[in-house]
C-alpha cells in the first residue's frame, strides 16, 4: 500500500504538464479554423449572390454572355492583383490562411468569389440606374429562322434585318396569334433604355408598319434567355 502511494504521488505531476501542450496546439488549430471558415464563407456567399445577380438581370440587360464572362475575367484577375500580396504578406492570419487552403485555392477564391460577385453587382447598378426615357430600334421582320422549330418553341421565331443580336431568340420569337399581324404589318420596334454604365435594357417591343410607329401594338415576350 505505501509503495503504491508513493507511485501515485511521483507520477501525478507528469499527467499535469502533458496536458498543457495540448490544449495550447488545439487552441491554434481552432484559430486557423476560425480564419479559414470566414474566408470560404465569404468567397461562396459572393458567388451565390453573383451567380444570382447575374442570372436575374442579364435577360433584360442588351448583352452578350460572352461579354459577361470576359468581365468576370478581368475583374477576377483584378482581384487577385490587390488580394494576392495581402495573404502572402508575413503575418499570423495570411500565413494560417495560405497554409490551411493553399495557394492555388486561395486564388480561385478570389478569382471566382470577387469576380463573379462584383460581375453581378456591376448588372445590378447598371439595371437600377437607367434612365426613364426610351429610344426604339426599328427592324423589317423576314422569314421563319429555320434553326428554330414551332413544336419546340410553341410560337415562330423570325429573322430581323441587321439585328444587332443574331444569337439572341426572345425578341424574335412570337406566338401562332401573332403571324397574321406580322404578315400584315413585317416590322418589329423594340424599346430600350439606357443603363447606368451604358449597357441598354429591354423595356418592350411591337409590331409596326412604319417607322414613326403610328400603329405600335406592344407584344409580350414569350420567354427569357439569349
């Protein structure tokens, strides 16, 4: 019984001082977590929202996709440019960062995180800052556009002269009811207004027979997309 005190007693300070290492390593591991769930929760939420932006206002927008993805491009480029030298820097929190998500991540993050998000915020502004008056666009309606079948698009998407947008279907596309009416009539006037940054916004369309647009009938859309 004495010896066994006497091993109890010698041996309890060892379990004491084991401890304290750990729990100092965990407390920098929760920290490195800490930084790196801010990180990512930031970089995802402004893709949501870009990728959200961007989907809702680019129907509208008079734009081309391929547009669209130049400018998530660039500014994902111009992200990195000013974000990259601040997480290589030599202090704690860019050092914890790089190391738990890696570079090469680290910069996906700010390519896509900054540029689609500032891509969708730059939609945004420019939707809700355009102005109040419009101005038209007149087009001679042509023949069916043969890439296009009634039975899929459930209308008739037609050929306009030197449309300015060759890709994009909405505006072309008419419903049955409407063939006598552009039979009659053969021009098409769009509506636009201008966008905060230039960029113009579809605000209606009709069928003509002239150019002053004395017999304007507005016709709705059928659906949304280029």
């Amino acid at each position: 019984m004495k010896l066994n005190t006497i091993m109890n007693q010698k041996t309890a300070p060892i379990r004491n001082t084991a401890r304290k290492p750990i729990r100092k390593v965990t407390r920098v591991k929760k920290n490195k977590n800490k930084i790196f769930d801010i990180y990512l929760g930031i970089s995802f939420s402004g893709i949501i929202l870009g990728i959200f932006m961007i989907a809702f206002f680019f129907s509208d927008l008079i734009i081309q996709f391929s547009t669209i993805t130049t400018i998530v491009l660039v500014v994902g480029v111009f992200m990195n440019i000013a974000i990259l030298p601040l997480g290589l820097k030599k202090n704690a929190k860019g050092e914890n960062l790089i190391s738990e998500i890696g570079t090469v991540f680290y910069i996906l993050l700010n390519f896509f995180g900054g540029g689609i998000f500032i891509t969708g915020l730059f939609l945004m502004l420019n939707f809700a800052g355009r102005s109040v008056e419009t101005h038209s666009e007149h087009y001679e309606i042509l023949k069916r556009d043969s890439n296009y079948r009634a039975g899929t698009y459930n209308g008739v998407v037609y050929n306009l002269k030197d449309y300015k947008l060759p890709n994009e279907v909405d505006h072309r596309w008419f419903d049955l009811k409407s063939i006598g009416e552009i039979s009659r009539k053969k021009h098409l006037e769009i509506k636009y207004s201008s966008g905060l940054f230039g960029i113009d916004i579809f605000e209606e369309r009709g069928i003509t027979s002239d150019l002053s647009g004395s017999d304007y009938v507005e016709t709705p859309l059928l659906g949304d997309g280029f």
